[in-house]
C-alpha cells in the first residue's frame, strides 16, 4: 500500500475539477486516462497549511485555454471559504477568470519586473506550473521564496523538463545547470545546516550569494517523481 494511500481529499477535487494534478482527468476531446497522481503527496504537506488558516495562494499558469483554471477550482475547494486564489499567466484570457472570483495577473514569468510585482506580497502556497523553462523556473524561486511567510511552501513542478529529449527545447539552448540540478545544490547546503560562505562547486555548480541568503530561509526540501516541495523557516 502507498504510503500516501489514506490522503484522498485534494486528489478527489483534483479529479472532479479535471485537473491533470489527479490521478485521473480527462484531455479536451479524448477518454480519461491515469496520471502521476501528484496530489496525495502534496496532501501531506498541504493540509498542514489548510489547519494553519492558509488564505493567500499563487499559482504560476492558468492551464491551456481548452482547460484553463481547472487546478484553480481545485484549491479554491481545498483552501475553502476565505482563501485568495491568485494565478499569473501571459495569456490574456486568465482575466476571465475574475468572474469565478480568482485573482488573476497577466505577464511573463520570465520577466523579474512582473515577479518582483507578485512579490510585493505575502503567500502561504506558491506552486510554479508555468512555461517550465528552465530560467523561468529558478528566476520564479529566487524572486517568490523569499515572499512566503514563515512555514509557507513552494512547489516547482515539471521538473521532467529537466531530462532526456525534453532538454534541448527548455533550456532555450542555454548553457547552464538544469533546475533539478539547481535545487540539489540547495538541498546539499540546506543540509549542511552551518551558514558557511560557499564552498568550492559542487559538480561544477556553484550558487550565488543571493542563493546562499536562500539556503538560510529554508527549512527542508522534499523530493518526488516531476516536483520539489520547499518549505520556509
């Protein structure tokens, strides 16, 4: 049996709302198939935000146009009455989503002018499922982390993005480390847990003083198939 078998609730308003976060949706115009089942797993960690009074959310992608705000209706359920669903998009139709009462921005994520904007708040629960480019995902993290409240979580998913063929189109043919790379070298100096100043690199990657201040606002990071989870202190 799953170790996350027992965690139901945010998997059932992921399926009802179609979201292919579930374990199941439905693709515009085809059957329904099985997905990773993301969902159960954030439970874990998500609920204990939900007991918490958690009200602020931003999610970084609306969904395609055939599909869009499904993952909104999503944590609008699972956050319940109260709770500020924000999302960013580039796509001017996620201004339609103001008539479900979401709270939608358009821009780039790739652009640090709009993330700094986003920034100028505080959130509980952020989570990246935007253009999964590789600069846009650790640009979103460098420039959001810091806006999470204390306990607050940053997800970054489709981290596949990160292997295989998929490579070439997402690193936009720059030469840098990959995100999952960039998030294992936070985790190896989260682990280190003194605050030291950098060490040499580490399998060739070496972090920023900027990231370095990052290191020590986190409090763990949880690795799954296609995600991390980031927790603040």
């Amino acid at each position: 049996m799953s170790f996350f078998a027992d965690l139901n609730e945010l998997d059932r308003f992921g399926v009802e709302s179609n979201t292919n976060k579930a374990s199941s949706w439905v693709p515009p115009g085809r059957q329904r198939e099985s997905c990773e089942g993301l969902l159960k797993r954030y439970d874990f960690f998500l609920s204990r935000l939900r007991q918490q009074g958690a009200s602020r959310i931003l999610e970084l992608g609306a969904g395609p146009d055939d599909n869009i705000g499904a993952s909104l209706r999503m944590w609008k359920r699972y956050f319940r009455e109260g709770a500020e669903i924000h999302v960013a998009d580039n796509k001017p139709s996620a201004m339609n989503l103001r008539d479900e009462g979401f709270h939608p921005h358009v821009g780039d994520v790739g652009n640090i002018s709009f993330l700094n904007m986003l920034a100028r708040q505080t959130w509980d629960f952020v989570i990246d499922d935007a253009s999964h480019i590789w600069t846009h995902q650790i640009l979103a993290f460098r420039a959001l982390f810091p806006a999470l409240r204390s306990g607050g979580i940053f997800i970054c998913e489709d981290l596949c993005t990160s292997f295989g063929q998929m490579r070439a189109a997402y690193s936009q043919g720059f030469d840098m480390r990959d995100p999952v790379q960039y998030f294992m070298a936070l985790s190896r100096r989260t682990c280190d847990g003194r605050g030291r100043e950098p060490d040499p690199p580490h399998d060739g990657y070496a972090l920023s003083k900027a990231d370095f201040d990052l290191v020590g606002q986190i409090h763990m990071i949880a690795w799954m198939n296609n995600a991390a989870i980031v927790i603040k202190r």
